[in-house]
C-alpha cells in the first residue's frame, strides 16, 4: 500500500508538529497577555519565565496513530461526508472530537475549534473499558479470579453480618453488572469510604439480573488495587499506557486514593483510538502482547442478555454486555460509551474504530448515524470514483463550535462594576472594563475566589485556569488526580449597544458556558451546555467602579493598556447543581 500522508514508520509525527504549532500560538497570546498584566508592577520578565517554565514542565507529547487518505484503504469520501452531515444536522450535537480509524490509519479526524487534537476531554462512563483493561491485566498475572469473592478482599469493610447475598457476589459480577446491588450512584457524593457504603447496600441474588451502576467498577479499582499494590491507573501505565506511548490520561481519585473506576478518565481522542485499535488487534501492539488474546475477547463478547432490561431506553442497550463494554445492534459492533456522547466504537469485520466526544444528551443518538455509516462501508456502495478528499477535508474543517456575534466594542459601557444576585454558579461580583477592544472581566465568586481568562473577538484565546469547569458529579475528591490543570478558551462580542455576549469552552473537559450581560435590563443570563442543558437569570445592580485609575482589580497590579483586541475574564471556583 502507498500512503500519500505518512509510512508505516509514522508515530505521531503530525500529531506532535500541530502541538508545536499550537504550543507556539498559545505562547504568543499568553506572553503578550503576561507582559501587559505584569508591565507596570515590574513583574514582566519573572511572570514570562514562569509561564514558559509552567508550559513546558507540564507538557509531554505522546505517540498517536498513522494517517492516511481514505482512497489508501479503499474508503470513499462521501460515505464519510454523508455520515458527517448526518451528525451535525442532529439537534442540540456539540461535537468537539471525532476520529475515524480504517485498517490502523486515521483517515478522518475533526477537532472542532476551540477544541484542539492534544485536548483531553473527560470520558464519563467510557472509563469503564480501561477498568476492564487494569482488571485484564490483574486476572492474566493470575493476581485475580473471576470467580473470586470480592468480600474476600474487604474483610475490614464488610458489614458485620454478611449476607448470602452479598457472600456469592464474584469479580465476573462486577465486569457484567450482575451483583445484585441495589444501584445508588449518589454515595459517592456522601460517604468518604464508598467501598463500605457499596458494601452495605441491599441486594438480591447476584448473577440474575442486569443493573447498570457506575459504582461497581470502583469496587473492582479498589479490589485490583489490593491486589496488585498498585493503582490501576499504575498499572495501566506501566503495562499498556507507556509501551503504547501514551502520556496523556488521568484518573480521577475516591477519597482514599482509589481510581474512580466507572468514571474519572480524561485523555485525548486520539488516546482513545489507540486504545480501540490496540482491542481489534486482540491485545496485540507492535508485535507486543500488552493484554492476553483471552481477555481482549471476553471484553467484547456478548456475556449476557440485556434484551427488554432497560425498556426506558433505546435499543442499543438490548444488544448485550460484555466486560464493562456494550454490544451494538449490528451483530460485529461493541463500544465503551460515556455520558454526553464520550464514544468508542470498534467492527472487527470492518477493521474499524470510530471516536467521539462532545456534549451531547441522550448520546445514544449518535449511534443510529453510526450504523448506517458501517451499513455502507460493509456493503461498499460507494462509487469509488467519486470520492472527494478535499471536500471531506473541508467539510472537517468547518466544523466548529459558534462564537458570539456582534462589534468589538462598544463606547456605551466601556466600564462597569456589577453586584449579581444569588445564582447557581456563586458569581458575587463582576467587573467590566472595555476600550476599543482592549478590556478586563472579573468575576468574584462568594468566597472571594477569582481567576482569569482570555476572550477573543471573531477567534479564541486560551488561558491554564486556576480553578475548576463545571462538573455536574458531585462525588467527593472530585478532580482529585487532574494534576496538569484546565484551560478556557474564550470569545466575546456586542450583540447591541447593551448586551455583550462571552462564550467560553473547557477545551480540556467538556462544559462550556454562555454568559450574556444586558445593561438594558440590569440582567446577567447564564447559558451551561450541561444534561440538561439549562439556563439561569441573574439580576445585577451597576456600581461606580472602586478605582479611577482604571485598576478593576483594586490591587494595583492589571495593566490593560498593551492588549489587543483581548478581554481578560476572571472566573472564581465554582460549586456546581449535582444531577444525578
């Protein structure tokens, strides 16, 4: 085979030459931002070494997938575009990644902008296949059993009368959600030894009934951990991970240092991919058994019926379950599945692996357009001399997520100090300072917290956050484990002369927010893209600015007078509305 984008040496090499390209524009807009925060204060070369010294301390590029064209693996274009367009014509799609693999190549990839390739973005239930990986690796070291009892490894956590029920729960029980425990996700967010909580919760007999429930697979993380020593995202690292040339997951931790297990997994798309190629190849990676055949196999096979177990829901969660894994409703398709549409999805019969992440309710959606995509490439009804490359490659380009629209400035309100009423992001203040495009927002939240972003008009400006996004899981610990921090992307406009409209994505995470300030009405809304996405009125009262000198900030460090077309925002810590 000829391949026209890279060999069969390829190892990232793309990937990592758009890191460095958007490491340096990133650089660019930050530096330029440090040196007119810091100017005037004296602070301009110490806060650029310290940027510079953050950046690169906390960066490490990873190894990724080949790439090829679709005419290299006999795939036409238009298929792709077809089922592209069946995606985004979908109501309320916010698709921020997408890859297709073919044959072990990339022949299709969207980042949408803001989101870039190297963002991670937070997988939700998709976790739950590393779970099964870490678990894999345990039984095939002969550590663990699938029969094994897992009150055996809890005997300091179990109630003090064990019940027959909860003595016959087994690991096989865990990976095929068997146990008989009654499903409540919600001790996450109250106990501070969840393994306990679990423990103790009432059951039926296991291995009757399938129940979905996304704390099973922290028993089996806490149990893979006193098993082998190890955290299983340790393992993973030093097993799988590391000889794949993976750099970039994270593993988000219980209060007692356990990897969450069916949730907490924030890597890149591309990660996920490699991860989906690394099960079609049996476990099998640069001629290295990372993982048994074996168990690569009793993952993605059909365990159990699901059929007519969860009527409430579409038909592909009827196809059956593997090892954490869902079997899809064409006979050769299985797939790990995240909340908002977090997606990875594999056909041996076709070779194929399909990506996606975004913020998407009711995901399963997605998997309707998925079907028919594989329908077409299984039956190859495409004229092959009609494929359209460039036309693939452009429609993949314009897919991006909507930036505010509107002027750049607006001489009416180029200053303003605004006290919010009582709302659910905890937003007390915010100042606005504004001037032929160059300008500073502070948001004070109600412990005093603030941090700060950039916006861009017609682009976005990406800024490392000090805080935390939104997250709609309310688990204790939460975001312990996500030690490289998170970035916004920003962008603003003036829809009017009273309303200014500021946009800002978590790049590397999946929330975003739409913040839209109408002077007119003394009104603040709030727009979250969360399931379900709501939204939220907040009536401010206008104050005259506490300093003359244009210092919002009151400290007498902000400099404003070198930043070009850029408003600062500075957002505190947030509590979130748990929704369960």
């Amino acid at each position: 085979m000829t391949l026209t984008k890279t060999d069969s040496n390829f190892h990232g090499k793309g990937l990592v030459l758009s890191f460095v390209i958007e490491l340096a524009l990133a650089m660019v807009m930050m530096v330029r931002s440090f040196l007119g925060t810091y100017s005037k204060s004296g602070h301009g070369l110490r806060g650029l070494a310290l940027l510079i010294t953050i950046i690169f301390a906390s960066t490490e590029v990873q190894a990724g997938l080949p790439r090829a064209s679709t005419d290299d693996v006999s795939v036409n274009a238009n298929t792709i575009i077809q089922f592209l367009q069946d995606v985004t014509q979908m109501s309320e799609v916010e698709l921020h990644h997408l890859i297709i693999v073919k044959d072990g190549y990339v022949i299709t990839e969207v980042h949408a902008d803001p989101y870039r390739a190297t963002d991670p973005h937070n997988l939700f239930s998709a976790s739950k296949m590393f779970t099964a990986l870490a678990v894999g690796l345990a039984v095939d070291d002969g550590v663990l059993s699938l029969d094994d009892k897992i009150v055996d490894f809890f005997p300091d956590k179990c109630p003090a009368s064990i019940s027959p029920e909860l003595s016959g729960i087994t690991v096989r029980h865990l990976l095929t959600m068997t146990s008989g425990k009654q499903v409540k996700a919600q001790i996450r967010d109250t106990s501070d030894d969840w393994a306990t909580s679990w423990l103790a919760l009432p059951g039926t007999a296991p291995g009757e009934t399938f129940a979905y429930d996304t704390m099973t697979p922290f028993i089996l993380s806490a149990i893979v951990q006193r098993a082998t020593g190890n955290t299983m995202l340790e393992l993973l690292n030093e097993r799988i991970l590391q000889p794949m040339g993976i750099t970039d997951v994270e593993w988000e931790l219980s209060p007692d240092g356990i990897n969450t297990g069916g949730w907490g997994v924030r890597c890149s798309a591309e990660t996920m991919a490699m991860l989906g190629q690394l099960l079609l190849q049996q476990g099998c990676w640069d001629d290295h058994q990372l993982i048994s055949s074996e168990w690569a196999a009793q993952m993605t096979t059909d365990q159990l019926s699901t059929m007519g177990i969860e009527p409430s829901h579409s038909g592909e969660y009827q196809c059956g379950y593997g090892y954490l894994m869902w079997r899809c409703s064409w006979e050769t398709g299985y797939r790990a599945e995240g909340n908002y549409g977090q997606y990875v999805i594999m056909d041996p019969s076709l070779n194929l692996v399909i990506v996606t992440c975004g913020t998407i309710p009711s995901q399963s959606r997605l998997l309707a357009p998925v079907k028919s995509f594989v329908k077409r490439l299984s039956q190859n009804q495409s004229d092959p001399d009609s494929s359209d490359q460039q036309a693939l490659d452009d429609l993949c380009q314009s897919i991006q997520m909507e930036k505010a629209n509107g002027r750049l400035w607006n001489s009416i309100y180029p200053c303003a100090h605004l006290i919010l009423s009582e709302n659910l992001m905890n937003i007390k203040e915010l100042y606005l300072q504004h001037h032929y495009g160059d300008g500073q927002i502070v948001i004070v939240d109600d412990t005093g917290c603030r941090d700060t972003l950039s916006l861009g008009y017609n682009e976005w400006l990406y800024t490392p956050m000090h805080g935390k996004p939104y997250y709609y899981i309310g688990a204790k610990n939460r975001f312990s484990g996500m030690d490289r921090g998170f970035t916004a992307a920003g962008n603003f406009a003036w829809p009017s002369t009273e309303e200014i409209e500021i946009r800002i994505h978590h790049v590397d995470w999946y929330s975003a927010i739409i913040l839209v300030i109408d002077f007119n009405q003394n009104q603040l809304s709030f727009t979250y893209n969360q399931w379900p996405t709501w939204h939220e009125m907040v009536d401010f009262t206008m104050v005259p600015l506490s300093s003359a000198n244009g210092d919002v900030t009151g400290d007498g460090a902000v400099d404003i007078s070198d930043v070009n077309s850029v408003i600062n925002i500075m957002l505190g810590k947030k509590r979130s509305v748990t929704h369960q």
